[in-house]
C-alpha cells in the first residue's frame, strides 16, 4: 500500500465526511434515444400509481412517452404531472414539473421544490433540510397556506428530484385594481397577506366567499 503522506487526523475525516454521505442506494433506470442521449420521461397523474411500484423497471419506463424539452437537453430529468393544489399558488394543478434526479440528499438545495417518491406515491414538496440520517425524519412543506406541513420517515424515500422548471396552462387573469390596492395597504400596515387571507376564508359563510380572499385565489379550471 502507497503512503499518501496524509495524517490519521486528515484519514479520519474523510472517512467520516464518507460515511455520512445520504443516497437513495440504487442504480438509476433511465431510456435513450437513438442518439444514446438519455430521454425525459412523462409520467402522467394516471400513471403515478405504478411509477410509485414500479419507478426503477425498464418494461414499465418504456411505456412512458419520452421528450426532449429545450434547456433540458443533457442530464437526466423527469417530468412529473401535478395533481392537487398543495403547492399553489406557485404551482397549479395539472402543470407539468421539470425535475433532476438528486443522488446525494445530504447536498440538496434547502427550501427547493421536489418531487419525492416514495412506495405509497408521489409528492410535490419543498424541503426545509438536507437529508443527513437515513433514520431521522423529513420535513415536507406546501407553499398553499391552507395545507399543513408535516413529517415523513426518509426510509420511506426512493426517489428525490428536484424541480428545475414548471410547464403551465395557467394564466394569471388581469389583476382586479381594487383588490391589489387593498392588498398593498394591508401589507403596508404589517399584516400577512397568507394570514389575513387565511382569516377572512375561516370567517366567511361557507356560500358567500368573501371577494377579497376569492381575488386573490383567482385560476382558471381546465
């Protein structure tokens, strides 16, 4: 064996700094085209269910419909339809989310948006912290102030990929001018614009929404 002329001391840390590495442990399945450059696969709400038990099988990867999405060209990425309004307003429902795989949890982003997948289904969450002990809890936000946070075991986690970019339908309707101004005063007086919002949907009868609550949810259903 070659001495490489570093202390125990040095030895001893980058073993340390290796053993806490955090990865999902598995060899990523991907598809490529006839260019052997790695597709971006479509995995629509329907199937989500099955991407949940089935995420890491070629058969069932094939089946989704590859894409090559411009500025996502080279790396692998995956792209994930929303369902639900848990991270509203900043994505809607049925947007499609541009995702990259995340080996080292230990070195993800805090506070990013991710696709995290688990063997139940997928979630579409930011996350506060990295993701340092396989044993430990994962702290799981919504950006909709109606949706509490709340915790998941990172065992239960297979999959992370972190969102780069959002394809939406949703264009935001002119903004009422009475409405935003209101908005601005009780912003200018200290308050919340989440909280005060939050407020005035509990107080408000269940058949009359309260206009300015409603202004500022405003989306188009498709």
């Amino acid at each position: 064996m070659t001495d490489t002329g570093e202390s125990t001391e040095k030895k001893a840390e980058k073993k340390n700094t290796l053993s806490r590495a955090v990865t999902d442990r598995q060899v990523l399945t991907v598809t490529v085209d006839r260019q052997g450059e790695e597709n971006t696969l479509m995995i629509p709400a329907r199937a989500q269910a099955g991407y949940a038990r089935s995420f890491n099988e070629a058969v069932y990867l094939q089946q989704m419909r590859p894409y090559h999405i411009p500025g996502f060209e080279h790396g692998t990425y995956r792209a994930f339809e929303v369902s639900g309004d848990s991270m509203e307003p900043t994505i809607n429902h049925r947007d499609i989310v541009v995702s990259q795989y995340v080996d080292r949890w230990d070195l993800l982003q805090p506070g990013e948006i991710y696709v995290v997948v688990t063997h139940e289904n997928i979630l579409l969450k930011r996350i506060p912290r990295r993701i340092t002990n396989r044993n430990g809890m994962v702290d799981l936000l919504s950006d909709n102030p109606m949706v509490k946070p709340y915790d998941l075991p990172a065992a239960d986690i297979v999959q992370l990929w972190v969102v780069l970019g959002y394809i939406s339908t949703y264009i935001p309707t002119t903004p009422d001018i009475t409405s935003e101004r209101l908005w601005e005063v009780i912003e200018l007086l200290g308050h919340d614009r989440g909280e005060v919002r939050r407020y005035l949907m509990e107080t408000s009868p269940n058949d009359a929404p309260n206009s300015l609550a409603a202004a500022g949810n405003q989306r188009i259903n498709i």
